[in-house]
C-alpha cells in the first residue's frame, strides 16, 4: 500500500495541497507498476496483471478521497460540501423553504416564552446573596401570606434568633406637591436597613442612617434611578434637595442603582423612611406592612420557620385580643418577587416545547422523505468510492445549513414576538413586574436558542444518516428496491405522525381548558352591572380633608357637582371598588353569643347610601344606608348573603348585632342583606363581606363610581376637570370604566393571555400535524402506485381504494388522537390551578378535539385517497 512515511515527507518537502496531489497520484503510480510487475513476474499475461492489480487497489476516487481525509484537507472538502448542500437545498425550494420556516416557527415561540422565564425566574435578583432572603409573613386562614402589623414586627425583629436582619416594607401613594397642585405618586416606605438587608448600596448619595426611620428624625427619602432621571435629568446636585410628600418636608439622600427594582411595592418613585406614628402603626391591630430578612448562615428555612412560629405563638398568649389565631409563615423572596406568575410561565414554556416538537418531527419527517428519495443517488456515490464518512458530513452539512437559517430567522420572529407580548401587558401590569422590562436576547436565551439549533442539527443530521447506513436500506440502495424502502418509510413516518397527533391533542386540550376557563371567567356574575359606569379614584391632602367631616363636605360636593354633569345618572362613594381585592378587612363579634377572643375577619367597605343602586346591586331583603347615617346615629351595616350565610346559618340576619375589636365597642345593627358583588378577583369564590355609612367611617382617600346613560368612557374627562375645580391638590387616579377595570385585572389578564398563547400554538401544532399526516399519506400513495394499479387493474372499484386509503389515516390518526387524549388528561391535571370553573378531564373539551382532529385528519387523507382512487393501471405499471 501507499507510504505513508514516503507521503509525509513529500508533504514536508512541498507543504502545499497541489504539491500532495502530485505526489499522491505519482505515490498511487508506482505502487500499481509494482504490483503489476510482481504479477507479471509470477507468470500473468501483462492485461491479467493489470487489471488484476486494479481490482486489488480499488477505485482511483476512493483513495484520493481517503488520503485527503489522513492528511487534514478539510477546508477542502468541507467547502465543497457546503456548496453542494446549498446547490441541493436550492435545487428544492418547496422543501427548503417549508423546512426553514416550520422549524423557525417553532423555535422561536420556545425562544421568545424562554425570554419571559429567563427574566422571571432564572435571572438572578439585583441583590446580594439571594438565596438567603426571605419574605416574612403572617397567617391567618383567609390570608395564607398576610401583612404585619408594625408592634408584631418590632417584637418580631428582638426575638428571632434566625435572621442577621430583618426589615418592613409597605407601599404607599403620597401626594407630591408641585407648581401646579398635588399629584399622587408610588413609595416604598422602609424601614432603615431595608437596603442594607437586601444588599444593595445607592449609587449616589448614602443609604438610611440607623434610627433614621424614627418618629423623631427627619424625613429622609431614595429616589429609584427611573425618578431622577425622568424628575431631575440625573444631576448630582439632586442629593440634599427637599420636596414636600403628603405635606412633610423630605431630604433626598441618595439615588438606586439602575438595575434595581423590587416588585411587591413598584413602580415606586420615591423610597421613604417608615416613621411609624399614625394611628394604624400604633395599633398591633392595624396590619398593613411586610418582612423580608436574611437567614443567618447555617441557618435552614425550616429552622427560621420554626422560630418564627414559636413567636407567633408567644405573641398569641401576650396580646390574645388583637393576635389570636395569627400564625407566621416564610417564603424565598424570588417566589415573593414573581408572585403568582411562574405556573403560567411554566405552563406556557411547556406547550411552547411541545409545539417545537411537532415542528421538528415535521422537518425530521420531510428530512427522511427527501433523503429516501435520494437513495440512487447515494447508491452511486458509494459505488464510485464515497466513503461513509464523507456520505455523514454530507447530510450533516446539509443539517446545518438548515438549522443555521432557520435559527437565524428565528431569532428575528422571537425578538418581534417578545416585543408584541410587552406591548399587550397593561402598562400599570407591566410596572408592577419590573424584571420584565429588561427583556430581550440576552446571554442565557441565545445558550437556549444555540442548545435547541443544536439538537435540531444532529436530529436533520444523524437521523437520515443513521437510516440510510441500516443494513436493510443498504440492501435495497444496492438492489434499487422502491417498493420496500417505501414500506420502511411508510412503517417510520406513521410513527411520527402519530407522535405529532399526540402532542398536538395535548396543546389543543390545553388550550381548549384555557379558553372554556376564560370564557367562564368573563362570565361570572359579580352582582352588579358593569355597562356605563366610570370610575376614578380620589386622594385628597390630609391637611384639608384629613377630619370626618371636612372628608364627608368634600364626598357630598363632589357627589353634587359631578351628579350634574350631562349623562351622569348617579354617583357613589367607596373606600374600595369591586374587582380590587378581598383585603381591607376588619374583625367583630356577633353580639348575644359566646365569645372566647376568636377572630372573626372580613373585608369592609365604606359605601355612600347611594352605593348599590349606582352599581347595579340587588338588595335582597332590608334597606338601604340613609344620608343622615352618620357617627351621631346608631351604627349600621348592610352585609351579603355569603356573610348572612356563614355567621348566621339558618337564623334572619336582619335586626342581628355585632361589634368591632378594635376601637370603642359600640353595636352595630344589620339592616340589609345584598347579593354577593364580586369584591375580589374573578377567578376566587365570594367570601362575606360587610358594607359600613361612608358617613360613619369617612376618610379622605375613596372611589367615585358614577352610572350614565352614555359612553361611559365619555365622562371620565369632565370628572377630573369638576374635582380639580373644587381644589387642584385633589389628586385622581385609576380613571377608567369599570368594563376596563374588569379586562385589565390580573386574573383577566392572565386568564386570556394564557388562552391566546397556548390556543395560537395549538393551533400551529394542529396545522403542522394535518400537514405531517398528509405529507405520509401522500408519499405511500406514491410509493403504493403498482400495487394500486395491479388492483386496479384486477376490478378493484374507487370506493374500495378510498377505503383504505382513508383506513391507513384513521388508524394513524386514532392512534394519536388516543395517545394523545390520555397524555392531556394527565397535563391538564398539572395545571387545574390555572383552571376556572373547569375540570382538568372535561369532557364536551376532549370529545371537541377529538373531533376537530379527527375531521382535519379525513380532510388531509381526502386529496391522496382520491388521487390513489385515479390512478390509471396501464399508466402505473409502465411508470415500474
């Protein structure tokens, strides 16, 4: 054989690829004279000899071929695969094109849900150490998480033994004083190591000193970095300026960092200092902050649980009346952070992977189409010395070249997707979830989108390779068989078919439960009507309006002035409007039974008298509040039937006592009953609620809810300019109907999109699966020709051939409608949380899919069953 000392010296000597080929082909020369020779000398004719030494050599090609791969010329071959790969994929732009865009839709739905995972649960937080930080809560059977009240937090921060630190927070709307009167604006309010706690140091400025939070220091604020720049254009002088929060004079002393940010209390501009001395931070009652502390080192979650248990429970026997039936409970400060968002994310992500399955099951399936169409063509490749591993790179190269395009136009859709997603969040969502603002291709989702192009590469790659190297499809290459080659694929391609079925089943189960939840969500009764009524939410300055009746002369000005605006039927007055939360509760006792210091909790609500007439409630039995229902009156209340229900089971509640727990405890008579009004989220059940006279419980922040006889959206104009009128410091804010209100809620807002993104890829998954079965049973009908023309030709009639045709289809397409139904039960169940009003095994939604894919697949069948049925006997026969 050749030399291969002899040939790395030449290569020494030349250094240079056409100096090798010289060599090789002179090297290849002389060993064949020699062997002739030796042939010759053993007494073979001189044509014997030859050919005998030719046939002992092998083809020219292959050994060119092999000693280019020894000797490390692969930039050589490695561009005339690529160009060969582009000449082929050019050579089929309708399988070219149709590849590159169905995997291109499928990897950058996975990329751009990727983007929203990574911001929300991957990234790491803007804080030190973020493992060991933990969101402190207390417990009680309504509120799993509840706020603190900040004498249980004091007692909190002396006793634990757990953490090396621990701080409150509590957000808060300020009015901020300017030129032009008085605008509200969102605060954090801390304690002073809050910052210090959470790792972060200003980047202008100093943080709180210790003690600063006090009721005797000065007031003393952080502005966020969004605030100085959008407030003070990002001037250093900024530090030691004060502005005027709630009518207190306030130092800035310091600016954030840029990239900080913590969702619980955002958007807040400004971060001040806690200074607890109003009447609510006094009362051990009064809960309205938050905790977050770090875990000392060594110290586990369950540790720090525990501790937080025990002084829960000392607090219980010291203060019985205000701390009875009050747990603790801790969670990682990522899951406080994200809040209720990461089983949608999840959820998402997984029907997003899914519809990237189908995706590249459909491209692997047209890979192996094509691939099996070219099997000639290999055949003579490998009979004119191709070597295997050259026939390997070739497809690989191929692959890539695919994949390459495909991920490079996936990257541009799932920027554009990520874009378009932002925009549909409501702006005051999206403030509320800052780790969201920064989305984008950053470093971890270019990994993911390089990790899922390379999978897709070696599945393009290896999978034709591997098929096509198997002994049986070797036989056939060398045989030129169609018939059975076509059998094998036919045997292949129905297995990802219905692989595609089934996960397609998954996502259009999936979907349909997300819709069917949506729409029962949307219809939920919330014992009112929604239709033309406006809402805007007042806060007034404390200074003018902080006393009872400086707050009920400014609600009954501006129930006079706005009620005679054109359109305007009636206005109300609320602390809170319905569709807000379940919070702002309050704890009493029944009146006439024994009590023994157990808590009973439920949200107030401080109404006008004209409150449920303006909404559109029902009053089931009793009266409504009357104007002159104020302090000096007996005191009143109007509850639900969930309250009436739950606390009066079987007895009349009308005429029935209770008393406040905190406070002075003065009876209160139930003089009417109402129909449940939807007071938090949509998608949680009613809960009891009591209704209070505004007039005996005034304040000087509350809501305006005002019914018209025209566009509601029309009057919400004219009743800001009536409430700066009467006195430009009154700020307004959430101006909007009540119909918005209710579509931009949370749970509507999750609830929908969760809906439309899963239903968009269900959608795409049904579409690539009808056209993966169409695509198998299309290329059986071709590969099936002969055998349907000698039918045929023996008397078989049209009908029968479309029966088994449509026979394959329906066995295809009920195997993975089966698979599939079982598969989505079991996904379904996982995510019943995100389910309202539906089971994860809902029937009319599984027999709906089933259905719809079943049609879709007879279609898809239709159009290669009739052809098959056309086929003319003399025609196919000749073809053969």
């Amino acid at each position: 054989m050749i030399s291969i000392t002899r040939i790395l010296r030449k290569l020494r000597i030349f250094g240079q690829r056409d100096g090798f080929h010289a060599d090789l082909e002179e090297e290849m020369e002389f060993h064949r004279d020699q062997k002739e020779k030796e042939l010759r000398d053993s007494g073979l004719s001189a044509e014997d000899a030859r050919h005998a030494a030719q046939r002992e050599f092998g083809s020219d090609l292959k050994l060119r071929e092999e000693s280019r791969d020894v000797f490390g010329f692969w930039w050589e071959t490695t561009l005339q695969d690529f160009r060969f790969a582009i000449r082929q994929l050019r050579k089929n732009m309708g399988f070219t094109c149709t590849a590159i865009l169905v995997l291109a839709l499928g990897m950058s739905a996975s990329i751009a849900i990727f983007a929203f995972v990574d911001a929300a649960l991957i990234k790491p937080l803007p804080y030190r150490d973020t493992s060991r930080l933990v969101g402190v809560f207390e417990s009680i059977p309504i509120f799993p998480q509840s706020n603190l009240s900040y004498p249980d937090y004091v007692d909190w921060k002396k006793r634990n033994t757990v953490f090396s630190s621990f701080d409150a927070y509590g957000g808060n709307e300020p009015l901020l004083k300017n030129s032009s009167g008085s605008e509200p604006v969102q605060a954090g309010r801390v304690t002073d190591g809050f910052f210090r706690t959470l790792g972060v140091n200003p980047i202008l400025g100093r943080d709180f000193y210790a003690g600063e939070d006090l009721p005797s220091a000065g007031r003393a604020m952080l502005l966020s970095y969004a605030s100085w720049q959008k407030r003070y254009g990002g001037k250093a002088d900024v530090i030691g300026q004060t502005i005027t929060l709630d009518g207190d004079p306030t130092t800035i002393v310091g600016v954030l960092p840029r990239d900080f940010h913590f969702a619980p209390v955002e958007p807040a501009e400004f971060w001040v200092t806690m200074h607890a001395s109003s009447e609510c931070d006094l009362r051990r009652s009064c809960h309205g902050l938050y905790g977050v502390a770090r875990l000392k080192d060594g110290v586990t979650m369950q540790t720090a649980l525990a501790n937080v248990l025990s002084i829960a429970q000392q607090l219980e026997k010291e203060y019985p009346a205000t701390n009875s039936g009050q747990g603790a409970t801790l969670a990682p400060l990522g899951e406080v952070i994200v809040g209720n968002i990461r089983p949608i994310l999840l959820v998402l992500l997984t029907g997003a992977a899914l519809l990237l399955v189908i995706a590249a099951v459909n491209v692997a399936s047209l890979v192996l189409v094509r691939s099996e169409t070219r099997r000639r063509e290999i055949a003579v490749r490998t009979a004119l010395g191709a070597s295997a591993s050259r026939l390997v790179r070739q497809f690989v190269t191929e692959g890539l070249v695919l994949v390459v395009t495909a991920s490079a136009l996936s990257l541009v859709l799932a920027s554009w997707t990520m874009q378009l997603l932002i925009r549909l969040i409501p702006a005051g969502m999206l403030a509320s979830m800052p780790f969201l603002q920064d989305l984008g291709l950053h470093p971890r989702v270019l990994i993911f989108a390089a990790v899922i192009s390379t999978l897709a590469a070696l599945l393009f790659s290896l999978a034709p390779v591997l098929r096509l190297t198997s002994p049986e499809v070797r036989q056939d290459l060398a045989e030129g068989s169609r018939g059975s080659a076509g059998t094998v694929w036919r045997r292949m391609g129905s297995k990802l078919v219905v692989l595609e079925v089934a996960t397609a089943v998954v996502l259009l189960v999936g979907a349909g439960l997300l819709g069917k939840s949506l729409y029962r969500l949307l219809h939920v009764g919330i014992g009112m009507q929604s239709d033309h009524l406006a809402t805007l939410q007042v806060v007034a300055p404390a200074t003018a309006y902080g006393k009872d009746e400086q707050a009920i002369a400014l609600q009954r000005q501006m129930v006079s002035e706005i009620g005679n605006l054109p359109g305007v039927k009636s206005v109300a007055i609320a602390s809170d409007l319905p569709v807000s939360g379940w919070g702002d509760t309050t704890w009493f006792h029944v009146l006439g039974r024994p009590w023994h210091g157990e808590h009973l909790e439920v949200p107030e609500r401080d109404v006008s008298p004209n409150y449920f007439t303006t909404m559109g409630a029902k009053l089931q039995r009793g009266r409504y509040f009357t104007e002159d229902e104020d302090k000096s009156k007996p005191l009143v209340a109007i509850v639900n039937q969930a309250f009436a229900k739950e606390f009066f089971p079987g007895e009349d509640a009308l005429g029935k006592q209770f008393e406040f727990l905190t406070g002075k405890p003065l009876p209160i008579e139930i003089v009417g009953i109402v129909e449940d009004i939807k007071e938090g989220p949509l998608d949680t059940t009613n809960r009891s609620v009591m209704y209070i006279p505004f007039n005996q419980d005034a304040g000087n922040n509350f809501n305006l809810a005002v019914r018209t006889s025209q566009d509601d959206s029309s009057v919400l104009a004219p009743m800001v300019a009536t409430i700066q009128k009467i006195n430009p410091d009154i700020a307004t804010t959430a101006v909007m109907t009540m119909n918005d209100k209710i579509n931009r809620s949370f749970a509507t807002y999750m609830h929908r999109s969760s809906a439309w993104l899963v239903g968009g890829f269900a959608s795409l998954a049904l579409l690539l699966s009808v056209v993966g079965l169409y695509g198998v049973i299309a290329y059986s009908v071709s590969q099936r020709t002969r055998e349907i023309g000698v039918r045929i030709a023996l008397g078989a009639q049209p009908g029968a051939v479309y029966k088994m045709i449509l026979r394959e289809a329906g066995w295809l397409a009920a195997a993975g409608i089966g698979s599939g139904l079982i598969c989505a039960v079991g996904a379904a169940t996982l995510m019943r949380k995100m389910l309202y009003g539906t089971q994860s095994w809902d029937v009319l939604t599984l027999v709906g899919v089933a259905a719809v894919l079943g049609t879709a697949a007879l279609l898809a069948s239709y159009a290669p069953a009739r052809r098959a049925a056309s086929v003319d006997p003399v025609e196919a026969l000749r073809a053969e």
